[in-house]
C-alpha cells in the first residue's frame, strides 16, 4: 500500500481494483506489531489479499504471464 494507508479512500480503491482483477474480495491485512522505521502502527492496514484456487488461480496466472510480460520496459522474449 505504501504511502496510501492513510487515505481511506485510497484504500477502498486498491481494494475495489484487487477485487475487479481477481473476481473475489480482498481481505485486508493489519500490522502486528508497530515498526517506527516504516511509520507504522500496530493494526494499521498495509495491504490486501486474496487466496485464489482452481479455474480462478489458474486464469490469473493465465493473464499474468500473458500481459505482465509484454508492459515491463525492455523485455526480450
């Protein structure tokens, strides 16, 4: 999430654009523990995750490989 955590509205936008490429809701993850370093506090969303099986993870993975790819500058095949 890096510099976003703290806009909430931000936040429900990468979990709204996690949701539309994998076709489930995302759960959010919290900090255990607070890392002053990172500036961040226990309990403080710092990401999102989703948990893809079958036909899902195996279309993900599909359109990963086939587009991720092809948008990395310099990418010889």
């Amino acid at each position: 999430m890096g510099k976003i955590k703290e806009d909430k509205k931000k936040v429900d936008s990468v979990i709204a654009d996690v949701a539309k490429i994998t076709g489930q809701a995302p759960v959010k993850t919290m900090a255990r523990k607070s890392i002053s370093g990172f500036k961040v506090r226990e309990n403080q969303i710092v990401g999102v995750m989703v948990t893809l099986r079958g036909f899902r993870m195996y279309s993900f993975l599909d359109k990963l490989v086939k587009c991720g790819p092809a948008r990395v500058r310099d990418f010889q095949e």
